[in-house]
C-alpha cells in the first residue's frame, strides 16, 4: 500500500494531538478525533482555548477536519493515539 496520499487520524487533541494534527492537516487530509464535543465545537470555530495553536494555524491547515463521531475514522489509513496515560505509583 502506498501511505503517501493516506488519510490520517489523530486520536486525542490534547496538548501533543492538535499540535501535531495541524501541521499534517496543511499537507494531508486529516481527521483530529476526540470524545469531547464542546471541544471539537470550539476547534471547528477556530478557538483553541488551551492556546496550544493560535487561530491563524488553525485555518492554515486546510486538509483537518475535527470530529467527535468514531464513523468519521472509517476512511483513515493511518492511526496516531495521544490520549493521557495514567502515571501513578
């Protein structure tokens, strides 16, 4: 399989996710997925409020699209997780 034109996801759009789904998504289609829909409402308006990405890059990265809903992953080749991992003793 040729992965050069494959759809990416990134799975969480937390302080590593979003940074990192809207450099891919100025090159490549991207779907940025997480399970918090006032968020991904917020990311489709432009507004990151935890200020990991400014509004100008989010709108310079063309290609992302922002979703809550698991079918909109159906069509990605490519899987990137960065959700939280639990550290304790």
């Amino acid at each position: 399989m040729n992965y050069s034109n494959a759809k990416i996801a990134i799975i969480g759009l937390g302080y590593v996710g979003l940074p990192l789904a809207v450099e891919f998504g100025k090159n490549r289609a991207v779907v940025g997925f997480d399970i918090h829909h006032a968020r991904i409402d917020a990311l489709r308006l432009g507004q990151d409020h935890t200020l990991e990405v400014t509004e100008s890059e989010l709108l310079s990265s063309r290609q992302l699209q922002f979703s809550y809903q698991v079918e909109d992953l159906q069509d990605c080749q490519i899987f990137i997780v960065t959700v939280p991992t639990p550290i304790d003793q």
